[in-house]
C-alpha cells in the first residue's frame, strides 16, 4: 500500500519542522510521523481558530496539507491496488476540506478530518511487527536493485 516512503515523505515532514524524530524512523515509523504531525497541526488550528488567531491557523492548515500530500506521495499505487486508491482519494479529500475550513473559518470541518484520520493512525499502529519487518526488509530489497 505505502511505497518507499523514505525521500518524500522525509522531505514533507522536515518542511514542517520536524526533523529531531525522523533520522533513524524506518518507513512504517515514517508514515506515523505523519500522521501524529497532520493531527497536532489540525489541532493547533482549531485552537488558533478559537483564540481568534487566524494568521497561525493558516499556518497550521498549511502544514498539515501538505503533510497529507506527503502521505499521498509515499502511496504505492502498483503494489497497493484499490487500498491505495481509496487512501489517495481520502487524503485528497481531506486536504480540500481543511482548505475549505480555512476560507471558512470552520472548526467542524477541522474536526471531521481529524474524525477521519484518527482510524487510520490507529489501523496503521496495530500492524503487526512481523508484517513491519517483512515490509522493511522488502524496502531494502527494493532500494538495493
């Protein structure tokens, strides 16, 4: 379902500022990075939004878009079949919605992505550490042809 998650994903989440974490994550680890980075942005920007502070709001909605397309580039579309599919649509789509809460000014809309994305980061938590090292081992594998 995930590609190498490694370059582009990494890239995405050093644009937004966290670079302490990531330089030993493996590309499951990766991938959890991003999703806990997306909720603390969507978070932050319904508290800025309730403190009237709409210039980090924007901010924070800015990151945590482009986290999700980080999320949507390390998709494997090949290897990940209609999963894959349904994810990149569900990411597009909740980049739109926090796009359309920041015109808006929209907690709801904030809260509806983060009610999206909670499954998932927990779906993702409970992958089996053997189906981690497998799909590890198939990352180095693939990166050494």
């Amino acid at each position: 379902m995930y590609g190498v998650a490694g370059n582009t994903a990494l890239k995405q989440y050093q644009h937004v500022g966290n670079t302490g974490r990531i330089e030993d994550a493996d590309g499951h680890r990766l991938v959890t990075l991003l999703f806990e980075g997306a909720l603390e942005r969507i978070n932050g920007a319904r508290a800025a939004l309730l403190a009237g502070n709409l210039a980090r709001k924007g901010e924070l909605i800015g990151k945590a878009v482009t986290i999700l397309g980080g999320l949507r580039e390390t998709l494997d579309m090949d290897a990940g079949g209609e999963l894959a599919g349904n994810l990149d649509y569900l990411y597009g789509y909740m980049q739109r919605r926090l796009l359309e809460a920041h015109v808006r000014n929209d907690g709801e809309m904030m809260s509806e992505v983060t009610d999206l994305l909670r499954p998932l980061v927990e779906a993702w938590g409970a992958v089996p550490q053997e189906v981690r090292r497998s799909y590890q081992s198939s990352e180095v594998e693939g990166s050494s042809k």
